[in-house]
C-alpha cells in the first residue's frame, strides 16, 4: 500500500549525524558503531532505500535549526543568521538529492498528482524518487519576513512557528506564553502565502491563539494524545477537536516516550515497556472516537527524529515495517476504506483542498 509520512528530519540526519541516507540501514549503522556522540548511533531505521522498500513515495521532509538566546540551556545557534545558513545547507542537502534523481520536491497540485501518478504506474518502486514536500520546524531561522518569502520561492509549503522551549516566533513544547508581534505577523504571512500551519510544538497558550488568529490549511504533523500519555508535547481532547473542526490531519509519531507512559529516557526500552505499533493505533483510535471517524489521521514517524530503533515500536527494524500498521487497523475493526484513508487517502485530500 501506497504510504505518505509526514515527518522526516531527513536533511538533519544526513547533514548533522553525516548519515549517506542513499545506502542501506544496515551500512549506515555498521559505521556507527562505537559512536557516541549522539544517542541513536548504530540504530538508524530510515534510508531512502528503506523508503522506497516499504513504498513510502512521499513525505513532509524538514529543515530545522534552533536559536538559543545566552539563557537557553537547549543546543541551537547563537543567532538567527547562523540559524538560517544551517537551514540552507539543509537545502542543498535536498537539492543534491534531487539532482541524483533520489528525490523530487512536491510544491503543488500538478507535481502531487504527477508524483502519485508515478508511483502508482505499476513499475518498480525501487528506481523511483521519493517525492518531499519541505516544511520548517521552528520558524527561529527565519530572519525576517522577506526570508519566509525567499524560502516560499525555493518551496517551503509548511511551517511548525515553534519547536522545543522559547522561540523568536513562539513558544513550544515545555515552555509557555503567547506569540509576539513577530508571531502574529508571520502567520498572517504565512496565511497570505498559502503555507501550511503546522501546529505540532505550539505550546497550549501558543496553540490556542494562533488558531484563533490563523484562518489557512491547518495540520499536525506529528503528534500524539495527551489523554493517553500526559505531557504538554501531546494534544488535549479540546486541542484534537478543534483541529478536526478545522479539518486538520494529525500524524501520528513513533517515538516511544511519546506512545506509553512512564517512559524513562536512557533507561526505558521499547519491548520492557511494550511499546509496539498497537500503542501507535491506540493513540490514532482515540482521535477517530474524538472526529467520529477516520478521516483526520495519518502517519507522522519522526523515525529519525533523534532516535532509532533504541526509542521506536519494538516489532519496527525499518521504517519499511510501516506497512504492519494496515493489518493492525484491520484487527481493531477499520475497514479497507478507513486504511485507505490513514495510510495516504487524508494527506492527500488535505493537501488537494490547500492546494487548489
């Protein structure tokens, strides 16, 4: 089955952890071992190999670099500027890959329905490009205005304003506070744009205003429920509901603490804790119960998110393994049409609608 993710920090695992994201898992981890500098070392599940294996054609791929004022104890840049160079080179990251014909980018109607008509042609997956649609997480790298402008122009299409703790724009997960001047300017941007709000990160106070404020295509890229494992990273019931009023998808993520509670970091592991793709269906079956029906889930890994298969469902080797999740949905009553939906059926409805 034809699958759509809808966050990989793509760009950052190849630039930042110096992962040849074109060679097999296996090869990436094998040079990893012994590493230590960063905490999944030797247990990558992601490659574009690995995509194209489990048919995963397209993604939400990201650009990401924090800025840290003298005060933030979060690692991140000492300045916007440097913020917005490192997301250039994750630019070019992509860039590359596309002149490598490994990856096209996905910036509108035509190229969607191109990219889908490709890969569904019935030849081999193996030799075509994996289609990204480029988002920002954390909108700290944007200087100014005219810097969303020029990154609207190389295709940014979606952007997350805040990432973790205090940001230029907003605040995000474990902190709080409303946006700024600087906040409410760059969604009416953003609005103005067309560029896709992604909600994922906004702190609650940050997360209510800028719905109010906000009138474009809202979605989540990557998030789970706060009713089954309590932290502000996760949505409240009251948060889920106004996004499906808004006909937002939320994808759901894969990483561990974010799917069992009690997960304790460097100590926890997925099989002690049980955590396999099930929790993932149980936190997109709450949603559904909270929408009345299957058509505001999809699939937002973050597999290679700052963690691998040392903080990701224990019955998961690759990213491949997504194509378990339809059997598993199966099993807990949804029907081929509702799989449809979950597996690629909602992003791409949302993304025709945003787009036309």
């Amino acid at each position: 089955m034809f699958i759509i993710d809808a966050h990989l920090d793509l760009s950052m695992n190849a630039m930042e952890w110096n992962r040849d994201l074109r060679e097999t898992v296996g090869l990436i981890n094998e040079r990893e071992k012994g590493m230590t500098d960063k905490p999944d070392r030797g247990n990558a599940v992601v490659s574009l190999q690995e995509l194209r294996k489990g048919n995963i054609g397209l993604v939400v791929a990201t650009q990401i670099a924090r800025y840290v004022a003298t005060d933030n104890p979060l690692p991140g840049w000492h300045s916007p500027q440097q913020a917005w160079a490192q997301t250039q080179g994750q630019l070019a990251w992509y860039k590359t890959m596309e002149a490598e014909g490994q990856m096209t980018q996905i910036n509108s109607s035509e190229t969607l329905e191109k990219h889908l008509a490709l890969w569904n042609d019935g030849s081999d997956n193996a030799k075509k490009p994996v289609g990204y649609i480029l988002s920002l997480e954390g909108a700290d790298s944007i200087i100014g205005i005219s810097h969303l402008e020029k990154a609207f122009q190389y295709g940014l299409r979606a952007l997350g304003p805040a990432h973790y703790g205090p940001g230029r724009y907003a605040n995000g997960t474990d902190s709080s506070g409303l946006m700024n001047n600087n906040g409410l300017e760059l969604l009416r941007k953003m609005e103005e744009m067309n560029i896709i709000l992604d909600a994922t990160h906004l702190c609650d106070d940050a997360f209510w205003q800028a719905m109010d404020h906000f009138k474009g295509a809202v979605w989540a890229s990557h998030n789970n429920c706060r009713a089954l494992v309590n932290h502000n990273r996760q949505f409240s019931d009251e948060q889920i509901k106004l996004l499906v009023e808004r006909g937002a998808v939320i994808g759901g993520a894969m990483d561990a603490w974010m799917m069992v509670p009690g997960w304790v970091r460097n100590q926890s592991t997925p099989l002690q804790m049980q955590c396999g793709l099930d929790k993932l269906i149980d936190h997109m079956d709450h949603i559904c119960q909270i929408a009345g029906n299957a058509l505001h889930i999809g699939i937002g890994s973050d597999l290679d998110g700052a963690f691998g298969k040392e903080q990701c469902p224990y019955d998961l080797e690759t990213i491949a393994d997504l194509q378990k999740i339809p059997s598993l949905l199966q099993k807990r009553g949804y029907s081929p049409e509702d799989i449809n939906n979950i597996m690629h059926e909602n992003w791409m409805r949302f993304l025709r609608k945003a787009w036309n």
